[in-house]
C-alpha cells in the first residue's frame, strides 16, 4: 500500500531546522505547512527550500497575490499585498506553502524567483497584473490577463466592481474605443419572503 501524506508535524520541524531565523511564523493547518518570511530574507529561503536534504521541493506548483485590505472587516495589522507559493517535492512526497508579505503598500515590491523556479514566470506576471505587486528581477514583467489600455489591478480590494473604463467597436470610426463606464449599478437577486415554518424551520 502506497502512503500518499507525510507527518505535517515532522515537515514542519525539519523546514524549521532548515530555515532557521528566517522564519517568522511557521504552522501546520489541516495537515498543510505554511510559512511566513520576510522580503529581505525570500530568495534565500526559497532556495533553501529546493536545495536543502529533507525539503528537496523541486517544483513551484502555484504563485499568486493576496489583498488582505479588508480582511475581516479590516482588522488585520501588518502589511497589505502578500505573495503565496505552493511547492512539492516529488522526491519526497511532500508539499509547503511559503508566503512573504511586501513591506511597501504603495509600492508592493518582492524578488522574483523566475531563477530558482521558472514555472514562476507567468504566475508573477498573473500577481503584477491583477494586484500590481512588483516582482524585481522579472526579465519580462508585464500584463498577461487585462487588456494593454487597462487602468488599476482589478483583484484589488479598492478596485470598484464594473472597472473605470469599457471598450466597445465604433462603427463609425472603425476601431475599438474606450470610455467612461456606462453600467448602472442595480440589485438582481430577488426578495423572496418565505411563510412561517418553511421547511420545519422556525
């Protein structure tokens, strides 16, 4: 029989050893590892984590950017934009989220680990483009989703619903064109008023 899951506990300490200080927060969630380092110290630990013996994670599966602005109504302290990896190492059959929060919410800037993984490449391009998180050392970062003309990066909390601008064909000037947003913000979902005791509810 083939044992698909490692010991999270036993993961978690060996990457611990592995990373030493350059930890900052380090735990293990319904059998998942997840760390949390600084910016200053995130390619070094990124390569720890694919050369080190015990991590050997070989492969970036996932990169993507978060906007923790209104996380819980808010309440969150610390910085706004964090970038999230997923790794696996196929050696070892084992699996690590690794995340690092950029220190400038003005100007959300981490490293680019196209060197270490280049699996990496478009997944940055995916984080610049819909948070406008800057990955330094990107040989090509540009939009990969959004249209050339696009203004702001839509996964951002403060970004409004229907977007600043919309593109439409002119028939008259034969080109695509761009203008103020004409949606009209309304209300689809239906008011629906149930009898009491609907469903043997009360």
């Amino acid at each position: 029989m083939t044992v698909f899951a490692v010991n999270p506990g036993a993961l978690k300490d060996t990457i611990a050893a592995a990373l030493g200080d350059k930890v900052r927060h380090i735990h293990v969630a319904l059998g998942e590892v997840t760390v949390v380092v600084a910016a200053a110290d995130y390619l070094d630990v990124a390569k720890t984590l694919r050369d080190a013996p015990g991590c050997c994670f070989e492969q970036l599966m996932d990169l993507c950017g978060v906007d923790y602005s209104e996380y819980k109504g808010g309440g969150l302290e610390g910085s706004r934009y964090c970038v999230v990896l997923h790794l696996l190492s196929v050696s070892l059959n084992q699996r690590v989220r690794l995340k690092v929060f950029a220190p400038d919410d003005d100007f959300p800037l981490v490293a680019s680990v196209t060197d270490i993984w280049n699996s990496a490449n478009w997944f940055e391009r995916e984080a610049f483009d819909l948070f406008g998180i800057v990955f330094e050392g990107h040989n090509d970062l540009r939009r990969i989703l959004t249209d050339y003309g696009f203004i702001g990066h839509p996964f951002r909390k403060d970004f409004p619903l229907s977007g600043h601008v919309e593109m439409r064909y002119d028939a008259e000037s034969r080109r695509v064109v761009y203008q103020p947003v004409t949606i009209e913000p309304r209300e689809i979902t239906p008011r629906i008023i149930r009898e009491d005791n609907y469903g043997g509810l009360h």
